[in-house]
C-alpha cells in the first residue's frame, strides 16, 4: 500500500508539473496572438518538423496590394504551413530590386506586380523565375485635382503622375491615353498629356504643391490623394472584363523550385488559405494588415486613407493570367518592351494542387505555362 501510495503522489506531482507547459501550450491562441506572430513572421514554427529546405526567404512590399503577404505573415497563416522551416521576410519599395535579389540568390519568393514579372522573365530569358500564385487583383485609380479636371477629357494639357516609367501603372495610363487618340513619347513621357513618373512616396506632396494635376497609382496612394482633396475620376478594374486584373503576382526562383518544390507547396497553402481567411473576416484582416504595416514601416495608415483602399482590393488565387498577357502586349505596343515570348513564365502545377485538395476549382495558366 506504501508503494502505491508513493506511485500515485509521484503522478500527481508529474501532472501538476507539466500544467503550466499545456497552459503555455493553450496560450499559442487568440490570447498569446500579438505576441507570437511578429515571431512567427520571421521564424519557424515551434517544434514543428522541417521540410527540405531550413529557410525561405519571402520578398513583400509594405503596401495594400501585397495584403495575402502582410496578413499570412502577420497572422502566422504561411509559418504554421511550414513547420520548422523558418521564414526570412525581406521588404522591397520596388520591383526592379526585387527581381535583382531574387536573381541573385538572396530571394526565394517574393510577392510583385505584373510589369517586373515580365521584365524579369524576359531580361533573364526566362530562366530565373516563374509565376506560381495570383494574389491581389485592382486597387488603382485616377485620382485628379476637382478644381482643374471635372472630365476625362480634361486630362488633356495636364500634369499626371505614375510610379514609375514601365511599371504596371504607367503601362496602363499609357495605353489608356493610346486609346483616347491622344499622343504621348513613352520615354519623356511628354505629349498631349504629361506624364510625370514619381515615386509614390512623394507623389502626395507633389500633389497638394500643384506641381502634379493627377496620379494614375495603386493604393494606398491613391486614398491617400483623395484625403488630400483629390476626386477618384476613374477606377482602372472598370476598364477589364470581369473587372478583375492582375496587380500583385507571386513568383519564386526557378532554382529553389527545383529543389525545395515541398517548401513552395507549403508557402502556397499558406497563401491559399491566408486568402480564404481574409475574405471570411474583411475587417479583421484589414486590421492585421494595418498592423503589419505598421510593423514594417512604424506608421499604420489612418482609417479615412485604409477603410476605401481596402475595399477597392481582391485578394485572389488566381494569376489572372490572361490580363498579365495584356498588359504586356501594351507595354510592346507602348515601345517599351520588345515583344516578349512568355511562354513557362507560369508554372501553376502546385497550386492547383493546393486548390484541388481544398476542394476549389483549378485556376488557368493562359496558355503561358511550362511544357
């Protein structure tokens, strides 16, 4: 009966010691959240088993459109898909030096626009990259000074700015001017309507300064512009069919998909599933994207520039791939790039596997994938 007795106060002291271990164990949720996930963004998930590779390392930018990366990160949805494998998050302010980091190796997968995507693809001859995943569709928007354009046709004579020249939004505001039968040179970007390339980061000021009568960008600046007294005079998604175009692809390095081919398909269910979570809970992820920005940047965006960029944006799987077709048949026609030939710049294989598996429908590869 002693013997018993001990055995049975030597489980009791064995239960009450790991107590405070499940305790812990249990606070890995909503409570523990804020807490954990800044971690979990850039390391790997406890205890959990690593996959081919020890690290990935995920290129982003700090912007609306980039919402899939800035919530999965956030929200631990992409580290809780790769175990032990840790994540090594990067942040980029363009998508040229993105590209660059990603060709030279010290960039797995990164989260770009359509226009890098192609120049990437084409410069390298289309052996450092390819499109795996959709991941934001819209979010840009002609935003205008009310006081000196009240039309369209308004813009003629005027001052208007775009990111960059060649990037996505320059291509698109290019064409549209084509299109208006109005003439503009691509590389000055002098014409019938001037386009002026400014980064976004300075494109508010120069807009309250009078120094630019307008700005064809993606969000958030163009909320941004609209704060600042600005008129949405036209949104960019009702110019596509299905009002849906590619604004925010997710590409990875050939070389680390032929290796670590594990790690993408779990980086994609992450994605996958980061995408389903944020259109179940909009307002919830608008805050976790706030939140992450605010992270990256040390500034959140005020709720009259988030509320109306937010809304403007879809989260998607889909790369849309005939729209990226598109706008690079404009930037050819716009002479800024030689006809490309695009073919394997999609390889979507692991992502519809992803999708099947989660009992979604298969997303299309526009006749641009590998063979």
């Amino acid at each position: 009966m002693s013997a018993a007795r001990s055995l049975t106060a030597l489980r009791a002291l064995a239960v009450t010691a790991a107590l405070p271990l499940l305790l812990t164990a249990c606070g890995y949720g909503s409570e523990a959240k804020k807490e954990d996930e800044p971690k979990a963004a850039g390391a790997s998930a406890d205890g959990g088993q690593k996959l081919s590779a020890s690290e990935v390392r995920i290129g982003y930018f700090p912007n609306l459109t980039h919402a899939t990366a800035l919530v999965g990160l956030q929200e631990g949805l992409i580290a809780k898909e790769l175990g032990g494998t840790a994540i090594k998050p990067q942040t980029f302010n363009a998508g040229p030096s993105e590209i660059e980091a990603l060709n030279g190796g010290s960039l797995d997968i990164g989260f770009i626009g359509p226009s890098p995507s192609i120049n990437g693809y084409v410069k390298s001859k289309g052996s450092n990259l390819r499109i795996i995943s959709g991941s934001a569709s819209g979010g840009v928007k002609l935003v205008v000074n009310p006081d000196k354009i009240k039309t369209l046709d308004d813009l003629k004579g005027k001052k208007i700015a775009t990111p960059q020249k060649g990037n996505t939004q320059d291509i698109a505001f290019l064409n549209w001017i084509s299109e208006k039968g109005w003439t503009v040179d691509p590389e000055s970007g002098k014409g019938d309507v001037s386009v002026v390339r400014t980064d976004n980061k300075v494109t508010p000021d120069a807009f309250k300064q009078g120094s630019i009568d307008g700005a064809w960008v993606p969000e958030p600046t163009a909320s941004k512009l609209v704060s600042d007294g600005g008129s949405v005079l036209l949104d960019e998604t009702s110019l596509w069919p299905d009002k849906k175009f590619v604004i925010t692809n997710i590409i990875v390095s050939q070389k680390f998909l032929k290796e670590h081919a594990d790690v993408v398909e779990a980086v994609l269910r992450g994605t996958v599933k980061t995408n389903e979570w944020i259109n179940a809970n909009p307002d919830k992820a608008k805050a976790s994207a706030n939140a992450k920005l605010k992270a990256d940047s040390g500034k959140e965006l005020d709720a009259k520039i988030l509320d109306p960029a937010w809304q403007s944006i879809l989260v998607t799987d889909d790369p849309l791939a005939s729209t990226l077709k598109t706008e690079s048949d404009w930037a050819v026609k716009a002479k800024l790039l030689e006809k490309p030939d695009l073919t394997g710049i999609y390889d979507l294989t692991l992502l519809n596997k992803v999708l099947k598996t989660a009992g979604k429908p298969e997303v299309s590869d526009g006749g641009l994938g590998t063979k």
